[in-house]
C-alpha cells in the first residue's frame, strides 16, 4: 500500500467498479431477471383455474391480442382519464402558486407555513387517505350530513354509485396529494430563471401578467414537460387510490378500473400469462415515457 | 445600509405600481384557502376519531366528542393486529431507509469519485431506469420470491432498497456540489483505504442529503401497498396499508366506524409527526433531487 503514489492513478478507478457491486448485482437480481421472466411468462398460456393449473403452453402473442381486444383498452381510458381530471387542476394551481412563492415582490411572510400544509398530502398513506374518502363520502358520511345542512333540500348523493362522482373523487385525491410536489418543483424552476431578465421587463413596463406569459412560462419550458411527463409516469401507476376507495373491483361498472389494479388481478389471480403480456405492455410505455424523461433533463444539462 | 436602501427602493416602486398590495392580499387569501383545502379532510378525521359509532352515525358536528380514547382502546383489542402492523411497518420502512441511503450513497461514490470505462453507460442506465415502475417486473419478482419462499417475510420488501435510482441521483446531485476530489486524493496521501475513505470521511460529508433521503425512503416504504400486499398474507406480518385494505374490505357496516378513523389516524399519525418536525428539510428536499439545476 505503500506504493501509492501519483501515475498509479489507473489502479484506484478499478474500487468504481468495486462500489457498484451492490447496486448492479441487486438491480440484477430483483428487477432485470424479474423483468426477462416476466416477458418470457408473457408468451404462455398459464394461469389456474380453481385448483388446477392450465399451461405453460407457449401461445405467441394470443395473450397480448386478448389484452387489446378485450378489457385493456377500456381500463387504460379510465386511467388516462383521471389522470387528466387530476392533473388540469394541478398545473393551474401549481403554476400560479410556484409564481406567487418565487416572486420576490411579492414577500409572502407565511410562505414557509402555506407549503409545509400544501406538501403534507404528499406524505399520507394514500391508502389511508382512500379509506378516509370512503368513509367521509358515504352515504350516511359526513360530506353528505354537511351538504344536507347547508343546503336546504339535499338529498344525500351516493358518491359511489356514480361513474364520474367516482372518477372525481379520485382525481381530486390525486390532485391533493400532489400539486403541493408539482408547486415546490415549479418554484425551484422559477427561481432559476435570471433575475435580471424580470428586472428589464419591468423597466420595460411589463404588468405581472405578461411577465408571466412572455417570460417566465416560456423559460420554464422544460421543467413543465418533465413534470408531465413524470406525472403520466406517476398516473398510469395510478393503484392504490382507487383500489381501496373501490375494493378493488372498480366501481361502478369498472368505470374506475386502472390498468395497474387490473394488473394486480391477474398477480393475484396468478394467471401469469395475461399478467406477464400486461406488465410488457405498461414497461413498454413507461419506457419510453422515462426515455423522453431522460431526453428533456439530459438537454437541460447542456 | 444598502439593504435598506434597496428595500426603500422596491417601497417606493410598490407605492407607484401600487397593485402589488392587492396582489399580496388576493395571494395569501388564495392560500389559506387552499391550505384550508388540505386540512379539512384531516381535521374531520381528528373529530371523528373522538365520537362515538352511534355519535358518527347520527350526522357531523364540528365539536369533538369523548371517545376518542375508547376508540382506540377498542381498535387495540379488535381482531385487527394493529400494533404488530405498526411494528411490521416501522422495521421494514427503517431498514428501506438505512439500506438505500448507504448503498445509493456507494454508488453515487463510484460514479463520483472514480473514472472507468463503462462509468457512463452505467449513469446513463441508471438515468433511465430511474421513472420506470417496480409494478412491472412484480410478476417476475412476486414468482421468484415464492420459488424462494421469501413470502411472508420482510426480505423481498427490504433488500431491493439497496438498488434505489431515486436515491441515487440525489446523492449524485449532493456529492458534485460539496465532496471536491481533493479531499479524497488528500485521504489517500493520509494513507486512508477506498473503503474507510468512504465510509469515515465522505458519509459524515454526506449527512443532510442522507437525512433528506431517509425521511424520503421511510415514507415511501410506510406508505407501500402494492408489494406488500401480495407477498404478506399471514396477519402477523401484514404491514399498516395492508390492514387498511383489510379493513375496506371487511364488511363496512359491521364496522365500529369510530374505530375505521382510529385505524387511519394511526396510520398516518407517525409520518405527520415525523413531518412537522422536519418539514423544514423536506420542503427544501424536493426540488433538489428531481429536477437538475
């Protein structure tokens, strides 16, 4: 060891290698082999059917076919769907206040308060928080004996009887749960654009508004598509919201079915073929969605 | 002085602009607002979890009732086993929260601190991977840890934490901008091992970012239903979110409903306390590890 001396630095960079060993090997183990068997299970007929088990008989790509032609498609609209009535809502928020708590101007004194509360949903058990909607919107819940004495002539609403009362129960738990994420990654993204371009505008006589459109949406461009993108990453995962809110089955009608609950059927089901063709499916996606991901913060870097 | 003068300045500017009071005023009432927006559901769990089932069933009030002890007491002695899920659930999302931080700080190391050739292509890798979900190799791992008889243990849900991308590139971050090279050229010079460099001198280095990370980590692991549920299926090793699930779907009505909110405050109380406390380092956390710059 004594040996150690400048010009032998080569000899260092092989512990590189030594370092990774932990992360590459359990990476290996627990995703990348699970990920081949996954799409080799994908191509077989195999799944049980009360105590017997059918299969493995290779089939091709008959699971991926029944996928797409029968429940996948319907289950991926619903996804998508609240995804979208989830997401609208949070972009405007987050935009608006990410501008507010980046303004120096403006120096809100609570700011530090307002995102603590607003980030703390973040944090919740979202099963927790699902079974808590359960509850509150019941029809003998509190949401309904509220609404009943402000207004006058309610009738209690069964909230989960209902396709979209459903789907915008939902998004909004969704949405609760993370503008206050997408604000602080707006904020940090505003309060990266150079001071000095807000200061000539406003030696120009630019008004707050067009500051905001000219100015600072433009320059936040790639942050905006990071974060949707990594929020239709987030969405197309949507599980556990709508899994405990509907026990899993999707109510009404399975108008509030995501494609990963539907997956867990299949997991629990094990019928292996069906799960393995629909696990491809969904890594195929969000692939190529991490890809882009990966393209737009890459390009940042330059 | 200049401070001030410069304060004086931007005075002077709101008084002829004016709206900027107003704007003020709309802002922070916008934001109670929305605060309020946050809480409410939280503030009628808390008032529910202290009525009674009959109470709960008569209509909502503002003021809270007396049970709030019995309540819990009731959920303590009902047929959910709380307490070994509060247990279950701390041991998995602590030993999550050691692991990823002290591998993911390891690997971001290697990446850091060495040039090889293949450092790149595995950074690169790694970016990569960083978004794509666990959910999709679950049937692989799910039939792995059964041909393993991993199920009903905490292994499947613990060891994977060593390979956490997430982790990764925030300790990345953190490292380019407080470990400089010299330090660990000047260790070597000391005579300090590749090893013991790491761990005696760059981990204290690394502290914030692995108290960040952890909380992150611990979180994420209490919080987990997806995996969990599908490999624990004996009640003495489910973890919180899975009893949640259980109670969902027994059957709602037979519910002592004072004791469904008792469950779900207990779930969530630990995580809300642990945030109040630190939330100072979790806000400031976010934005660090997820977009660059």
């Amino acid at each position: 060891m004594s040996k150690v001396k400048r010009g032998k630095v080569v000899s260092y960079n092989k512990w590189g290698y030594i370092f990774l060993i932990p992360f590459v090997v359990t990476y290996a183990v627990f995703q990348l082999y699970p990920l081949f068997t996954t799409i080799y299970w994908s191509f077989f007929k195999y799944y049980r059917s009360g105590l017997s088990v059918i299969g493995p008989e290779f089939i091709g790509l008959a699971n991926y076919k029944e996928l797409l032609t029968t429940d996948l498609p319907k289950y991926a609209l619903n996804t998508v769907i609240m995804w979208i009535l989830g997401f609208i809502p949070q972009i405007f928020v987050s935009l608006l206040l990410g501008s507010w708590f980046a303004d120096p101007r403006l120096r809100l004194k609570a700011a530090p308060v307002y995102k603590t509360i607003i980030y703390l949903p973040n944090l919740i058990m979202a099963s927790a928080f699902s079974m808590l909607f359960f509850a509150l919107f019941s029809l003998g819940g509190p949401v309904n004996a509220i609404l009943t004495s402000i207004i006058p002539g309610f009738q209690p609403y069964s909230f989960f009887d209902h396709t979209w009362s459903v789907r915008a129960l939902v998004a909004f738990m969704n949405f609760i749960m993370w503008f206050g994420n997408t604000t602080i990654l707006l904020m940090a993204g505003m309060l990266g654009i150079d001071a000095s371009l807000y200061e000539a505008a406003e030696v120009d006589g630019a008004t707050p508004t067009q500051v905001f459109w000219r100015i600072t949406l433009p320059l936040l461009r790639p942050i905006l598509v990071y974060v949707l993108i990594t929020s239709l990453i987030g969405g197309l995962q949507m599980f556990d919201v709508p899994q405990i809110l509907s026990n899993g089955d999707g109510f009404p009608m399975r108008t509030s079915m995501t494609m990963i609950m539907y997956l867990n059927k299949h997991l629990f089901s094990k019928n292996y073929g069906l799960a393995g063709a629909l696990s491809v499916i969904l890594f195929i996606i969000t692939g190529a969605l991490s890809l882009l991901v990966y393209k737009v913060t890459d390009r940042k870097d330059d | 002085m200049a401070k001030e003068g410069a304060m004086q300045l931007q005075m002077d500017k709101e008084k002829v602009t004016g709206g900027i009071r107003v704007r003020r005023v709309v802002a922070n009432v916008v934001l109670i607002l929305i605060c309020a927006l946050c809480l409410f559901w939280f503030f009628v769990l808390f008032i529910n979890t202290t009525r009674s089932n009959s109470a709960l069933k008569a209509g909502f009030t503002i003021v809270p009732g007396g049970y709030l002890i019995k309540n819990f007491i009731s959920l303590f002695k009902g047929t959910l086993p709380v307490w070994n899920g509060l247990l279950n659930s701390v041991i998995i999302s602590t030993s999550c929260a050691i692991l990823a931080t002290y591998f993911s700080s390891m690997t971001a190391y290697a990446i850091h601190a060495y040039d090889f050739k293949l450092k790149n292509v595995v950074f690169t890798f790694i970016m990569i991977i960083m978004t794509i979900p666990t959910q999709v190799v679950a049937l692989g791992f799910i039939d792995m840890m059964l041909k393993w008889k991993w199920n009903n243990t905490f292994l499947p849900l613990i060891i994977p934490a060593i390979a956490a991308p997430v982790t990764f590139f925030y300790m990345k971050q953190y490292m380019d901008s407080v470990l400089p090279l010299a330090i660990i050229e000047a260790a070597r010079i000391d005579g300090s091992g590749e090893f013991r460099t790491f761990n005696f001198i760059v981990m204290p280095m690394m502290k914030p970012a692995i108290a960040v990370q952890a909380i992150f980590c611990f979180v994420a692991n209490w919080n987990n239903y997806f995996t969990p549920a599908l490999l624990l299926s004996k009640d003495k090793v489910k973890t919180l979110p899975v009893l949640i699930a259980m109670l969902r779907s027994a059957d709602f009505l037979k519910f002592d409903m004072g004791q469904v909110y008792a469950m779900i405050t207990f779930s969530i109380f630990p995580v809300i306390i642990v945030y109040l406390v630190l939330s100072k380092f979790i806000v400031g956390g976010v934005a660090l590890g997820s977009v660059k710059g």
